[in-house]
C-alpha cells in the first residue's frame, strides 16, 4: 500500500517508518513539520537523513504561526523547557491533528492509503493525541473529511514504550546518534528535558 509518513527524525516516527517498510508498506512521501520549536533544525536534518536511508522523498513544512499562536517552553526562546515532567507545559494545541490532516490533503490527492505516524503508549498517559483512541477517532473523522474514506492513519509504535522502541530501532539497524528526540535544539541532545529523559531511562 503506498502511505505517506509524519516523521520528526525523532526515535518513535523512525522506528514506526522502518517497521512500515518491513511490513511491506511503500512509503512514498515523508513530512516534516517546522512550527517553531527549538529543536527544529535538528529534526529536520534527522528527518533528511532517514529519507535519504530509504530513498523517500521529503517535504518541510513551515508552520510557524502555529508556535507563535501557543508560545511555550518549546517554542518560545525566551522560556527554559521544563527539566522534569510537565507535559501540560510543553502542550501544542491540535498539533498532531493539524498534521494529520495536512496529510490527509497529500494522500487523498495522490491516491495513498497510510498516513503512519510515530505514536507510543508511554507519551499517550500525558498526551492524548498520542493515544490509540486519538487514531480510531481521527480514524472515523477521515471517513468523512475525504471523499471516498480510503485514507486511514497507523502507527506501529503506538502500543510500545521507549525500550520497545529502543529494541526495536537496533534490530532494524537504525542508527540511533542520527535520530533528534530532545526537546532543545543544542549540538547534542539536553538529557535533561521530558523527551530525553524518556529516552535515557533505557
């Protein structure tokens, strides 16, 4: 089936893509998402290198009203990101769903079936538009926001956690230095911030 991808360059939308691929999925377009958030410049070049790995073709988006629209800790430069959990501090408003649907236009238009995002179970407990209950209802919404209904959304990581994950992008053999998951955007990642701390922990 020929599916388009959501890819961060971080480890859950890098493993997800590399399961598609191992599932027999054709994944034809990648996107990426510049919204303001610190650690832009480093997905994207994450994101890049994945694409040119599989040979996929990469569009980034320039969504940074979206940051400005709800300036906190990860959009905002004036703001320190939290060092311990907040998730509620690091909260962008309909950004999972925005992107899916700016998806959904590509795919419809294309004639793709998957949209195949890099949700996990651990981030679901503070995000909800993480959840698989997130992907059923989105699920149900594109039956009627496309034309046919044909465009679905999957993940492959949604019912994993960081070490699943983790075990999972060293069996595919992805190169884990090359993928961003911290929230800032420094020359290596922060350790200290929500995503490395999930992260590290394994």
């Amino acid at each position: 089936m020929q599916s388009i991808i959501l890819l961060s360059g971080g480890l859950d939308s890098a493993v997800s893509l590399a399961l598609a691929l191992r599932k027999g999925l054709k994944v034809k377009l990648a996107l990426t998402f510049e919204y303001g958030q610190k650690s832009a410049q480093q997905e994207i070049r994450s994101a890049r290198f994945l694409c040119r790995k599989y040979h996929i073709p990469h569009k980034v988006f320039n969504l940074k009203w979206l940051g400005k629209l709800a300036a906190n800790p990860l959009t905002d430069k004036t703001k320190p990101i939290p060092k311990r959990f907040a998730s509620h501090l690091v909260w962008i408003p309909n950004r999972n769903a925005l992107f899916i649907n700016i998806a959904a236009s590509f795919a419809e238009a294309l004639g793709y079936r998957y949209i195949i995002t890099g949700f996990n179970k651990e981030e679901a407990v503070n995000f909800p538009d993480n959840s698989v209950a997130f992907i059923n209802a989105i699920n149900q919404t594109l039956k009627y926001s496309t034309l046919h209904g044909n465009v679905k959304v999957v993940s492959f990581t949604s019912k994993m956690n960081k070490k699943q994950m983790i075990d999972q992008a060293r069996k595919l053999g992805l190169p884990l230095d090359k993928l961003w998951s911290c929230y800032e955007g420094g020359k290596a990642p922060c350790g200290a911030c929500e995503s490395c701390l999930h992260r590290g922990k394994y």
